[in-house]
C-alpha cells in the first residue's frame, strides 16, 4: 500500500539528568512523535510529554502542547483516529488525554505495568474517556499498518511498521535511544558479535527503508 505517508511532529526536548545518559553528563533530547495519513484515518505515534509532579524538576521539559505540535504539521487534534504509543512513559503518552473518545493501542504487557510500576504515571493512561485497545504481540492494525513488539526499554515496548510510496519505515520509538545504537546491533547482526534484540530480526526482515526514533532527529536507513 503506497498511499500512506507520515510526518514528524515536535514536541519539544528535555534534558536527561547525567545518571541515565551513561556518558557522566546531561544530554538534551527532542521528543517526536510521528503522524501517519493512512487511507482510513490518521494514526498518531505517541503525543508528547505529560504533566505531573516531580517531572518538570528531574527533566527540565520543554513542551510544545499537541495541538500546537499538529499545526505545525497542517493537522489538528479533531484529525487524529486512532493512537499508537510506543510505551507509555510520561514522554510518549503525555497528549493522549487530549483525545479522550480515540483508541489507543497498547501492549498488554505495557498496560498491566503503567497502572503498577512506580516508573510510569497511570493518570496519564486511565484519564477520563480513554479507550484503550489491548494488543497480545504482532497485530496488523489497519490494512499495511503493523504493531510489533520491541522489547527492551519497557517489557511492552512496540514499534509501527507500514509501506510508503519510498519503501517501508518503521517507527521504533525508544526501542533505542538514538539511530547510532540502532547501526551498530545492525552491524553486530552481521558480524555476528554482541547480545541483540530477539525482534532485530523481524524487523530487519520487513526490508525498512527508514527508521525513526523518538528521541533522536537522525534516522537510519540501510
């Protein structure tokens, strides 16, 4: 299917304290989702960053709201049918409220963790009018829009695979931080050398033109 296309959107950046970058200093990293035009509707991958205490002190986030985020891109809030989050973490979750009455889809597994886990912030998932579409594994949400699970960052993480006019993309979220760290188990794949994902090869069998991440600009192609 060639009549899909997607865009980026911006949703501003936040700063990673030293202690989770893994370099020993802070690293400022956009927050992105991603709007897929698809012949049966508009599918928005995550929806920015969230409010709740604590969040503005530990990650100093500057936010571009989602409707304004839309407009930036030509669309607005009243466009958007269905909503895929990679995970739900604060920064990928953060607008869904905003489309009260709209599925999302979500992992099982990443569900049962958002409303249990201290690391997540359940407000933002159970708000009032949300309708939340359980996913068990790979599902083909759409006609050519497939959901794959890409564990790693959280247990439900997933990733959005469909076919453009240029090829296939795939939105990996945070399967890994940045396009670099995905180069490099692509290459440890190929030299055989490293601990890679169990899922890096389903991807890689779906012959992606383009990947994109969520906190990362850069995008990777083979």
């Amino acid at each position: 299917m060639t009549d899909i296309a997607v865009q980026r959107i911006d949703y501003g950046y936040f700063v990673r304290p030293a202690e989770e970058t893994g370099t020993g200093v802070p690293r400022v990293e956009p927050a992105l989702g991603y709007l897929i035009s698809h012949p049966a509707g508009r599918i928005l991958v995550d929806t920015g960053m969230g409010h709740a205490p604590g969040v503005d002190a530990h990650y100093q986030p500057h936010r571009v709201p989602l409707g304004e985020a839309l407009a930036a891109v030509g669309s607005n809030i009243d466009d958007i049918q269905y909503v895929i989050n990679c995970h739900l973490h604060f920064d990928h979750c953060g607008g869904n409220a905003d489309l009260a009455g709209v599925p999302v889809f979500t992992q099982r597994a990443e569900l049962a963790l958002a409303r249990t886990s201290e690391e997540y912030l359940a407000s933002l998932v159970d708000h009032p009018g949300a309708v939340l579409q359980e996913l068990d594994g790979e599902t083909e949400i759409l006609p050519g829009v497939l959901v794959v699970p890409t564990p790693g960052h959280t247990a439900g993480h997933q990733s959005v695979v469909f076919t453009t006019g240029d090829g296939t993309v795939v939105v990996a979220g945070q399967s890994h931080d940045h396009a670099t760290a995905f180069t490099g188990d692509v290459l440890g794949r190929r030299a055989g050398v490293g601990v890679l994902p169990a899922w890096l090869d389903r991807l890689l069998s779906l012959d992606p033109r383009r990947v994109l991440f969520a906190h990362d600009n850069a995008v990777w192609t083979p």
